[in-house]
C-alpha cells in the first residue's frame, strides 16, 4: 500500500496508490490507409476521447473498413479507458474517456488503449478517477511536444491513480452519476429554453406574433429614423470597453488579451443605450449594446438611438437572419473578408418596425426569456463546481460516505 503522505495527502485505511501499468496494458491504435475509413467497424477518433468523459456506439460517427484479423488485435470491449496521445493544448493531454458498449469497436492511431488487467477498478468509477487534480497533473507534466504536446504509452503508465476498495468505488461513482444527471438535465433545459427564445424572437421581432393589445400596422423604416452615429473621439481616460457576443463590458474583466494601441486618442466614445457593432462583421451579428460610457476600438461603429427607438428592441433584432442578412447585402466590398457596413450603409437598411410602445412589450417579453436563461445557467455553474469539489474530496478520501 502507498498511502504515503509524500503525496501531499493521507489516504484512509484500505486505499491504494497504483500505478496504471500495474492496472491496464496500453496498446497504441490504427494507422489504416485513407482510402479505408468512411465504412466497415465503428472507430474511435481522437476528438471522442478528448471531448467526453464516455463513449457509447452510438456517438461514434466514424468507420473504417479492415480485416477481422486486424480488427481482433485493435478492438475495444466494455469498460475499456482510451486516452488522446496527442493535443493541440498541453492542458488537453492524455484525458480518458471510458467505452460503454456491447458493439465491439476499433480505436485511432492518436488513441492508447487501455486493457485493465483484471476488475481492480469498477467501470463507473473509471469515468471519474483518471479525471481528478492528482492524476491530471501527473500526465500534463509528462506531456512533451512545442508545437503539439504528446504522451507516450511508457509515460503513461508511469501515472499513479488513487483505488478505495470496490464497494467504496460503486458508490462514489454514484454519487458522482446523481450530479451528471442534474447537470445533463439542466444542459437540456438550457438548450430547449433556446429554442424557444429564438422561437419567440422570429415571431415578435417581425410582427407574426403580436402582443394582445397592438393591433396597429407595422410600417417600413429606414434603420437612419431611428439612429445618429456618435463619432466622438478624443476621450482617451474613459474605460477601454470590449464589445462581445453577450455585451459589452470592461476590457479589465475579459478573458481576451488586451491587443488595443497605447494611444486611445482615435478610440471612439460609447455611451448607455447606444449599440456598438463591427464594422468589418455586422454581416455576422457582431452588435451589441452598452450599458456603459466608455471607449471602444475605431473599429466600431456606434450608434446612438433616437427618441423614437427602444435600443434592447434593436439590440435583439439585429441578432436575427433576416436583418442579418440585410446588413449583408448593403455591406461594401468585393469578398467577405472586404465586406464594410459603415453608418451610411447601415442607415438605409430598411425594415417594419412597431412603435415605441410595442417596442418595449417585446423587449420585456425577450428579457424575461433572457434572465430565465441566466439563472439555469448559473444553476449549471453550480453544479459543475460542486462536482468538481466532490471530485476531489470523494477520490481522494478527504470526505467519505456513509454506506
């Protein structure tokens, strides 16, 4: 036994420290000619290890087609762990994902293969102890490669896991399923409450559906009736904001390198109510709207709403594919990386608006939608941290069960 506290921790009574080639015997996978895949045995590509803690036949959409002999000596059977070899990101090395499956299956040539020697370890509990701190830092440490990181079989197998006996394997990995279940659950809400946003955006943002108590015309406006440009420049001391997909927030609080030049004296002035978009990609529905003064890149184009426009309204419309497509067509230039849609361009697109007043009834409508997302996101927020809290207190003993 080497519940050793030299691992930086004690491990209770009954607990192992294993090293995997005393666990698994590790076989590298298929280099088959090109002209094979496309037909014949289910095979397991290197981003189905990478993007999913475990692999059923169903989720695998690749086939190659090889003789039965060489599919003997590369088959994956139940309970099976694969691990990526190779990665673009060292921090992505050597994650597993285990196969559940009666289907026998095939694996790739940037996959090792796991065999377990023997039923040390229980199948649901692989989905989880090769993912934890302890393990993970072990395999990024033995990653290698400057351009692409790679782990080899003999690294690999000197990667130690932490085992409680069996009955403690099955229900920690239980624990573990109850928060997958909560967390897949939530995941569905989140995509169906989607579904039905853009559903409600397509029918109130162009007049299909309308709100109980409007029943007057929509007319056609230009986009210029309803906004000026804002051109202010020169306001180098007010915060650098960022402009992305969800808003617009301070350049301090974005996860993106600040790339700005050091003189902000061209940078533009952009107010609350106003609606930033790239210049360059509105044709893709880079817009968004500001809650905030600030300066951003001259780059954008900021557009400052007049008294007879509801900014969110236009915020949520210019996100949809007709208006989309709209500032397509009016954009300058002769391919898409050339594609201009300045304030000229932008003011003559034309559409049927409502008026102000149904404007923010349709407004409050969508926000509603949008906050009901947030907190189901903020839900599933949660339960990924306490996962991953239990994740490490659970597989390394810290905390115990009652059973």
């Amino acid at each position: 036994m080497e519940n050793s506290p030299s691992y930086g921790f004690e491990l209770p009574m009954g607990w192992e420290v294993k090293s995997l080639n005393s666990l698994f015997s590790f076989k590298n996978g298929i280099n088959a000619d090109k002209n094979s895949y496309g037909s014949g045995v289910k095979f397991i590509n290197v981003m189905e290890v990478i993007n999913n803690e475990f692999i059923t036949p169903d989720m695998i959409p690749g086939t190659v087609n090889i003789s039965d002999n060489k599919k003997k000596q590369y088959i994956v059977r139940n309970g099976d762990v694969l691990f990526n070899r190779t990665s673009e990101v060292n921090d992505e090395i050597g994650l597993s994902s285990i196969y559940y499956g009666a289907e026998e299956v095939v694996f790739g040539g940037f996959v090792i293969h796991g065999k377990p020697l023997g039923n040390r370890i229980n199948d649901l509990f692989k989905k989880y102890c090769f993912r934890i701190g302890f393990v993970r830092n072990q395999i990024i440490k033995a990653g290698q490669g400057a351009v692409r990181s790679n782990i080899g079989q003999k690294d690999l197998q000197k990667v130690k896991v932490i085992l409680p006996p069996l009955n403690e394997q099955i229900e920690i990995a239980k624990a573990l399923t109850n928060w997958d279940r909560a967390i897949r659950k939530t995941s569905q809400l989140i995509e169906q409450k989607k579904l039905q946003k853009k559903w409600l955006m397509q029918q109130l943002l162009t007049g299909k559906k309308r709100l109980n108590r409007f029943s007057g015309e929509w007319r056609e406006h230009s986009l210029g009736d309803f906004f000026t440009e804002r051109k202010e420049t020169g306001f180098k001391d007010l915060e650098l904001l960022s402009v992305g997909q969800n808003g617009i927030y301070p350049q301090s609080e974005s996860d993106k390198k600040d790339t700005s030049n050091s003189d902000k004296s061209k940078y533009k002035k952009i107010c609350p109510s106003d609606i930033g978009y790239n210049t360059m990609r509105m044709w893709q529905g880079r817009s968004a709207l500001s809650s905030s003064t600030g300066i951003v890149s001259p780059a954008y184009t900021i557009v400052k709403p007049k008294k007879n426009a509801v900014s969110e309204y236009f915020a949520y419309l210019f996100k949809t594919p007709k208006i989309i497509n709209l500032f397509w067509r009016n954009s300058q230039g002769l391919v898409s990386d050339t594609l201009n849609c300045k304030f000229k361009d932008f003011s003559i697109v034309k559409t049927k608006i409502p008026d102000k007043e149904e404007q923010k009834a349709i407004v409050n409508i969508l926000r509603l939608a949008d906050e009901e997302l947030q907190l189901l996101q903020s839900k599933l927020n949660q339960l990924k941290a306490q996962k991953r809290w239990l994740m490490q207190v659970l597989l390394s003993g810290k905390k115990r069960l009652n059973f």
